[in-house]
C-alpha cells in the first residue's frame, strides 16, 4: 500500500484525493462486476422456460452466461482501468489515459446503451409492433408477416438486451460517484474538446462559494431522491393492496428483510410513507434554495444543516450526498458575504 | 497572503473531504453489495421442483392426452435420464399412469427406472383425476385416492415408499385444510399416513393475512392429526439454504409452447394437434439445470426438503385460517374460475357442470348405500355378483372423477372439454341406475315396493351415519320435504335479497320432517335466470344481505363438521362492480370466494343458515361482512338456470348442518319404478 502512505507533501492534495477518488470507483465497479457474477446465477434458478410475462420466447441461458462473463469482465475491466489510472495519476498527470478513463466514467454511453436495450426489449415484447416495423426494414423483413414477424423475433431474441441492461444499470449505479470524479479530473488537467489558442490561466476558484453550491446541489439531488423512494413507496403500496404481496419478493434476501413492513400494513406505503418522503423531499430542496439566496442568514444555515441531516439517511447514496453537504456547510463560514454573481473571463487569443 | 492561505486551505479541505466522502461511500455501497454477494455464494444452493403435468389438460381428447405423455413429460424423463445427479418432482394424477402404459411403454419404463432404480424421481401423484376437489364431498377425493393407490402398485409393481411423495399438491394449486382428513384415512402398511404435508404458494398464505413467514408449518383442523403446509416460491432465502424450484408450472408448457418458432435451423411449425417438443427448449432447461450443479446446487426431493426444514425444529403454527383457494389467488380469485367464471366455447355454464356432478355423486353414493346393504345386510346378492356390481360402481365413480376435472370448467374450457363431463356424468349415470334397478329386481323387498305396491325407496346417506337404516321402503318412516302452505313470504325472511338478471322469485316456505328430530321450519328460495349473453351486463347473481361478519361453514372435505370464521380478519373487499373480478387496479378489492362444499353458511349473529342446493347450481359464494354473493358472470345455457337456496331461522349451528349434509353431500334420495326405467 505504498501509493496509500505516500506523503501528502509529495503530491498536491487535489491530485491525490482525485486519484484516490478514481481508485474507489474502480472498487466499486468490481463490486459491480462481482454483483453481475452473483445476479447471473440467482437467474438460473428462475423458471426461465416461463411465458410469462409478455415474452414469447424463453431467456435463454446463453444470455445469463454472457452476463456471468461478459458484462461482469466489462466491469472488471473498467474497474481495473480506473484503479490504474488512479495509481499512476499519483506519480504523473498522463492527460491522455486520464481523458480516455474519465470518458468511461461519464454516463453517457451508460445512458446510450440503456436506450439501445430498452429499445430492444420493447421489440421482443412485441416483435410485430410499431418500433419493431422501423428497425426490421433494417434487416429487409417486414413484420406484418407473420412469417417475417417471427423471424424478427427470433434476431432479436439473440441480442444482448439483459447484458447491455444490466451493464447499463450498473454502470449508472454508479454515476454519482463516477461522473463527480470524471468531472473534476477533467478539469483538473485542462481538458477541452475544442482547442482554440492559448487559454488564459484559470482564475483561483473561490472555493467557500464551491463548498456552498455542493450544499446546495447535494440536498436538491437528496431530495429529489427522497421523491423518487416516495414514488417508489406508493408503487409498492399500490401493488399490494390490488392483492400482489410483493414482500414475497423483497425479503428474499436477507439483507431486504428488516427495512421492509409486513404485507398487513400495505396502506403505510400507500399514504404514510410517500407522506413522510414526500415532505422531507421539498423540505430539502426548499431549504437549498433558501441557502442559495441568503447563506449569511443563520435561519437557513439551520434549515441546510437539518437538510443535510436528512439526506444522510437515504440509503446507499445518502451518505454521499449527504456528507458532501455536511462537510460543505461545515467549512463555510457562518458570516459569509452575500452570494456574487460569476463573471466571465474572456478567452485571450494567440497572437 | 492571509486570504491565500485560507484559500489554499480551503482548497486542501475541499479535496480532502471529497477523498473521506469517497472512501466512506465506497465502504457502505460495497459493502453492502459485497454482502449480499457473499452471502449466497457461501450459503448452501438447494432446490425442489413440481413439474405439474396434467393429462387431462384438454380433456376428453385422446390426442392431446398422447401429446402431453409423448410430447413433454418423456422430453423431461429424458433430460433426467441423460444427467444422473438431477433429482425432482413430478407431480401428476394418476389417470396417466393408465395412459402411459396404453400410449407410450418406453415412457412407462423410462419412468420406473428414474423413480425405482435411479431415484431421481419422486411423484407427487393424489388424486386420479385432477378433480376440482374443493367442491364435492369428501368420498369422492377418497375413493380417487385409493384407487391412485392401487394404480401406482400395479404400474410399480411394489409401492415405491420413497417414490410417492409425502406432499399433497392438487391441479390449479388448490389448497383446503380439510385435506387434512385424508393423513388419517391413507395409510401405508405400517400404519403412517402416505400423506401429511400440503402445498400452497406463498402469495395465497400472503392474500388471506398469514403474517409470519416461515418455510414450513403445522396446522390442525377440527380435531384431526396436524398437517404440515409448505409454502413455495420461485427463489428465497430460507432454512439457511438458498432454495429455488426448479419448475412449479405447467409441465407441458415447459418443453412445449407457441405453435411457430424460428430456430438456428430455420423455421419451425408444430404437426402435433397441441403439444409439440420444441429442441430449443428442452435445450435451454438442461443447460440451466446444468448450471445449477456446476454451481454445487443440491437437487432434493420434496420429501428431503421437508425433512430438512422438520429437522430444525417444530415448525411453527399457521397463524390464520385459509380459506379454500387456488394457486395465484390475486389472478383467479380462489375457486372463482371454476364455479363462477363462464369462459371459452364450452355450452355449459361452471355452475351447471358443478351442480351436475354433484347430483351424480348422490346418485352414486345412494347406490353404493344400496348395494352394500342387500349384500351385507339383506344378503340379497352374493360375493360373486356383489363384485361384479362393485366394479361397475367403481369404474362409474372413475367417471365422476373425471368429469370432476377442473379443466371442464376452469379457464376457458373449450366445447369438447364441456361434453366430456356431461357425457362422463351420464355414462356413470347410466350405470348406476342399471345396478339400482337390479338390485331392486334381486331383492325381494324392494321389487315389493317399487313394482307390486308402486311405491318408492328413500335411500338416506346421513342414516348411514347414524348408524340406521340407510334404506327404507315405509313411505311413514321417510324424510320429507314438504310445502308449509299458508305462511312464510319473502317478507319473513331473515336477509334481504337482491337479484341481478333474474326473471323469476319464488320464496315457499317448507317443513322438514324426520324421524329423529322435531319438524323443522325453513324457506325454499327459486330464483331463475334467463341466458344473459346478449345482455349489457351479463353476469347473473344472488345476493342474501344481512349479518355474514361471523360465519360458519364446513371447510371443503370436513361436511360433518364446522369452522367459525370472520370476514374482518381477511383483508377487505371494498369493490362491488359489475366485472369487480377482473379489476386489476383497484384497492382493496381482496375478494373472498368459499366453494360451500355442502353449501353452508350459518350466521352466528343472526341463527340463521342460508343453504345452497349444490344439485341445482354449484357456485362459488363472495363473502363479505354484511353480505354473500352467489354469482355467475354469464348465463349461456339457451332455457336459462334455476338456483335453489333454503334458509333456516333461528336454529343452531348442529340442526343447519344436518340440513345442509341432507340437502348435499349425505343426500336423502327416493326413487320409484319410473325411475329406475
């Protein structure tokens, strides 16, 4: 763990929290990959013969195989790249590898091959569907042929769509994280796609207004989470009082089995839960905004401080969030001067 | 400079907490992935299955009775047979054992090998044909099991102890604690019940408000042995093992399914009428069990299963009462679909075909009473022609069994599947009147009575029980049903009636009187129904609305006995609209149907019984607190229907039910020479 006991005063502190940043994605993804691995074989044990469920064709076990090695590989892979880069971003800025690491980290063609898979399930659920009769002219079938139709069916049951998914999911799992470090290592090493003359040298970021737009985002994204569990709450509240249990689901494992309230009381999830989410949810955006517009006033540093309370709480990225916010409020003075308004600095041409 | 130093301290804060933010998240969200991966690999992999084959699926065509044996249950014997370390369940009625034998003796073998030598197989095999057990009384699901029991030694050879499952589990997943009954009448040679654990899907324990969660536990019913419930899921965690089911669907749809596929090898159309192996799937299923043992998954019987989670201690109680059901009781409402629901091309409605097989078991049953009593009693036949007589009862009793089937009115029977209960009906029909009226020939006393003075015999089931006679020839000692003129009304009544496409009400009041209790007042309730399919809304139904919070009823297969219930245990149905069965969105619509075996229901607020006539229409009943609905969602049947009820007042839970069992299934039954023509 030479690269972890390294002095501080060797390396620029912003270097080295980014290039350890990058190292915990990197342990992350292989969670992830790891996580791929085990979700692969929970699917063997399902009935995947099954009709069910609007897909004419079974799952097949080439699929389930393919996410066992390939998208957990595409993860390891991706971890292993980031944990590399991370280490040698410590002993030299390599702008390159560290572009080309920091585009994988972007969401973006987590985002794209989302929308291919997506696109792709819809065509198997209906291989003679609208969507299916624009991309089969791609392969000159016609799907308001029956014959063509299952001929369709049956290309596009051979298409990765649980692999790029899964991999898709996973990847955006991991987007706050991901996307964060990306950010500001690319920043960090001047990166720009269009290069147009010499920049003029960045300006000294005013760093407690930094701390303060990080408390402020942090709790709108932790509110808006907090809205999305409670959507989440009265979709599962809805499901059980039209009679489907779906603790039966839920508590499979055991890691689900404390959080989640026995079927009985399925009008919790209906009223009191998205009740409850719903209020802290605006509670934490309505207390960022006052934050943002007078963060001298002691009121809203109370308000943002209780926010960034309640966003710790959220599960999985609740922590993150919420002490990016913690920290943020933490460093910033209580008597801080009005917000300033940024100022462009113009680009200087090179003569 | 001040304000640089604070600058570059802030700037070193900035990224030193972004480093801790970062460590820690990685912490929490690893670890907590890292836990659940952990926690299945290190956990022992088990599984069960029930693959549920049904040859009856498209009952009353031979051909489709071939395909289901050809076509998908010897693909899976095969799959087995080509991999020793699999192990499962197959879950089937016995018929096809029968028609294995006649259609398919490689099959036959292959079986005997997976289950004798190999082991890898193990039946759960009940009943003979997959009847709709819920609904008749419990002399028939006995007599089907015995003869299972015979079937499966003469098929074997020897009784395959290890080979027949412990568990019971019955067509379309039907569920009653009444089967209880059944641990303490089929036993083994060494007196320990062949049976005594029931199967049910968790979802239905969840639907009827069991709270706990456990992977097993016991419960006892009115006085009989404990009986043990499994509940089963596709994948859970329970019993410190991971456990998943193989297959607990349809077995036929497992290796079989649309009608046209594309392959790697072109296009692919079935030639078979209904079930056809499709290579690819029967692929895909060997190469995901393939996958289970590479990954060290244990392949365990059910029996193994149960005695595992039995090894770790007493299971716990069920801590509810469930209702009779089916399996996805959120889609199927519980027996709704098959009494309630008219679907499919067939020409009967659930409620006709019900009520007709019912009216064929009092018959039978009525002869059996007979035949054993002039032989045993009367000594009017001899062993000889007493066999003789006893299989052609048997074999009309067989046909009961299969016109019983649920397929004949379950989802969307098709015509042919409807004729074959009523041509199986008839044929035994036809056979018990023949014995009856040859007994009656053979038999001094009768013939007396029925040809020389034209009189009748009353033929009571319930005296049998009493330990009395059962068949009697003096009009003066018979049970009578008869008119009380002059009083009663729709006005006296203790409920009020509400009727939705009926065309006709009649409400007599009546007197029953027996020889062993004092006459007893009741109201006979009529209610006819004209065909309803070109109707706006075409569901027909009854509905009595008084005190039904706490009920009484006799649990499908315990028709001697009572259970009390009440409806503000069970999650509420708060929905009542026209197509409320169907409703999918709608909250708090947890109907509760209960199939009335005997078809009673006692009010213990209010002493009274209403008692459905299961001989005139054999539907299901919707419970709610202040009302229970008779229902069908379509009257096809060209002269419409006519349904019977009786409503006693003011009397005990004990006088309802000795009503309810004369009515239904222990049947007073009078016959004369006109009938037995």
């Amino acid at each position: 763990m030479k690269w972890f006991k390294r002095k501080k005063e060797e390396i620029p502190m912003n270097r080295l929290s980014l290039s350890r940043g990058l190292i915990m994605v990197g342990i992350m993804c292989i969670f992830i990959g790891i996580f791929m691995v085990f979700f692969s074989m929970v699917l063997s044990t399902i009935q995947l013969n099954s009709s069910s469920g609007g897909f004419a064709r079974p799952l097949e076990m080439c699929h389930v195989l393919w996410l066992r090695y390939g998208t957990s590989s595409a993860f390891f892979a991706l971890g292993g790249l980031d944990i590399i880069a991370g280490y040698l971003y410590q002993k030299k800025i390599k702008k390159r590898l560290m572009v080309i690491t920091s585009f994988f980290n972007q969401p973006y063609i987590a985002l794209g091959i989302l929308v291919l898979s997506i696109l792709w399930i819809l065509q198997a659920m209906e291989p003679d569907g609208g969507i299916s009769q624009f991309f089969a002219k791609m392969f000159n079938l016609d799907v308001r042929d029956p014959i063509d139709a299952l001929y369709y069916g049956y290309i596009i049951s051979k298409m990765p769509k649980l692999e790029l998914l899964l991999f898709s999911l996973g990847h955006l799992a991991l987007m706050p994280f991901s996307t964060r470090v990306s950010n500001l290592i690319l920043a960090q090493v001047d990166f720009r796609l269009r290069k147009k003359g010499r920049r003029a040298a960045k300006p000294r970021p005013n760093m407690e207004l930094r701390f303060q737009r990080k408390a402020n985002s942090y709790m709108i994204w932790g509110g808006i989470i907090l809205g999305l569990f409670a959507a989440v709450s009265y979709a599962i509240g809805h499901i059980m009082a039209i009679g489907l249990d779906i603790t039966v689901i839920l508590i499979n494992f055991n890691v689900f089995k404390f959080p989640t309230i026995p079927f009985k009381y399925y009008k919790l999830y209906l009223s009191v839960i998205p009740a409850i989410l719903i209020s802290t949810c605006a509670y934490c955006i309505i207390a960022s905004i006052g934050y943002r517009k007078k963060p001298e006033k002691r009121f809203f540093r109370v308000l943002a401080w209780i926010g960034s309370i309640i966003v710790l709480l959220i599960p999985f990225y609740g922590l993150y969030f919420g002490l990016h916010s913690v920290f943020s409020l933490w460093y910033t003075r209580p008597n801080l001067s009005k917000r300033t308004k940024r100022i462009d600095i113009p680009l200087v041409e090179e003569t | 400079m001040n304000d640089q130093n604070e600058a570059d301290l802030l700037e070193k804060k900035y990224f030193r907490t972004f480093q801790i933010i970062m460590v820690a998240s990685t912490v929490l969200f690893s670890g907590f992935v890292g836990y659940i991966c952990f926690d299945y690999f290190i956990r022992p992999k088990v599984s069960t299955s029930h693959y549920h084959f049904n040859v009856q699926y498209r009952v009353g065509n031979e051909t489709a009775m071939s395909e289901v044996v050809n076509n998908t249950l010897y693909p899976l014997l095969q799959i087995y047979d080509r991999n020793p370390e699999f192990r499962g369940n197959i879950e089937m009625q016995s018929l096809t054992l029968e028609w294995m034998n006649k259609t398919n003796p490689e099959c036959s073998d292959l079986l005997r090998k997976l289950v004798l030598d190999t082991k890898q197989i193990q039946l759960v095999m009940v009943q003979y044909s997959s009847a709709l057990a819920i609904a008749y009384p419990y002399i028939d699901m006995y007599k089907s099991i015995v003869h299972t029991q015979e079937l499966i030694e003469d098929f074997f050879g020897v009784y395959p102890e290890s080979g027949i499952s412990r568990a019971i589990m019955l067509q379309e997943g039907q569920f009653m604690l009444g089967a209880s009954r059944i641990i303490e009448d089929i036993k083994n040679s060494e007196g320990n019940p062949v049976y005594d654990t029931l199967m049910v899907t968790k979802e239905a324990l969840s639907f009827f408000g069991v709270e706990r969660d456990a992977p097993i536990y016991r419960y006892q019913l009115a006085g009989l042995e404990e009986i043990f419930i499994l509940p089963y899921v596709q994948t859970v965690m329970e019993g410190d093992v991971f456990h998943s089911v193989l297959w607990f669907m349809d077995g036929e749809l497992l290796v079989a399914g649309e009608e046209q596929y594309w392959t790697k090898d072109g296009y692919w159309e079935m030639n078979a009428s209904f079930f056809e192996e499709i290579e690819f799937m029967t692929r895909n299923h060997e190469n995901r069990l393939k996958d289970l043992a590479r990954q060290g998954n244990h392949f365990l019987h059910l029996d193994e299963w149960v005695n595992t989670l039995l090894d770790r201690g007493q299971p716990p109680l069920l801590d509810q009462y469930v209702p009779e059901t089916h399996w996805q009781t959120y889609r199927y409402r519980g027996p709704f679909v098959w009494m309630a629901q008219t679907k499919g091309g067939t020409p009967f409605s659930d409620g006709e075909v019900c009520s007709r097989n019912y009216y064929t078991h009092q018959k039978l049953l009525a002869t059996e009473i007979m035949l054993n009593y002039s032989h045993f009693n009367l000594s009017s036949i001899n062993a000889s022609v007493y066999s003789s007589y006893f299989q052609r009862l048997h074999r009309a009793w067989l046909d009961l069994a299969e016109a019983q089937v649920t397929d004949t009115t379950g989802v969307s029977p098709r015509d042919f599947e409807g004729y074959f209960a009523f041509n199986k009906t008839q044929a035994a029909l036809n056979n018990a009147t023949e014995i009856m009226s040859l007994l009656v020939n053979v038999t001094n006393e009768w013939n007396n009575t029925v040809y020389t003075n034209n009189g009748s015999i009353q033929i009571v089931a319930l005296n049998q029980i009493k330990g009395m006679n059962p068949v009697m020839t003096n009009q003066s000692e018979f049970i009578n049903f008869t008119t009380n003129l002059g009083s009663g009304g729709q006005h006296a009544l203790p409920v009020m009636l509400e009727l939705m496409n009926a065309n006709g009400l009649n409400v007599t009041s009546m007197i029953l009187e027996t020889p062993w209790n004092p006459a007893l007042n009741y109201s006979r309730v009529r209610v006819s129904f004209p065909e309803t399919t070109d109707m706006e809304e075409n569901w027909a139904y009854i509905k009595f609305k008084g005190l039904f919070n706490e009920i009484s009823y006799s649990p499908s297969l315990i028709e001697y006995d009572t259970i009390n219930l009440s409806r503000s245990e069970y999650y509420p149905d708060t929905y009542e609209a026209y197509e409320d069965w169907d409703s999918r969105s709608a909250h708090d619509n947890f109907e509760l149907y209960l199939p009335l075996a005997n078809g009673l229901i006692y009010s213990t607020e209010g002493r009274y019984a209403v008692i459905k006539n299961c001989s005139q229409s054999h539907v299901c009943m919707k419970w709610n607190p202040d009302e229970i609905r008779f229902m069908q969602t379509e009257i096809i049947n060209p002269h419409g229907e006519t349904w019977e009820y009786f409503i006693l007042q003011d009397v005990s839970i004990n006088q309802a039910l000795e009503f309810a069992n004369l009515v239904n299934a222990f049947s007073v039954e009078t016959f004369d020479g006109d009938d037995l023509s």
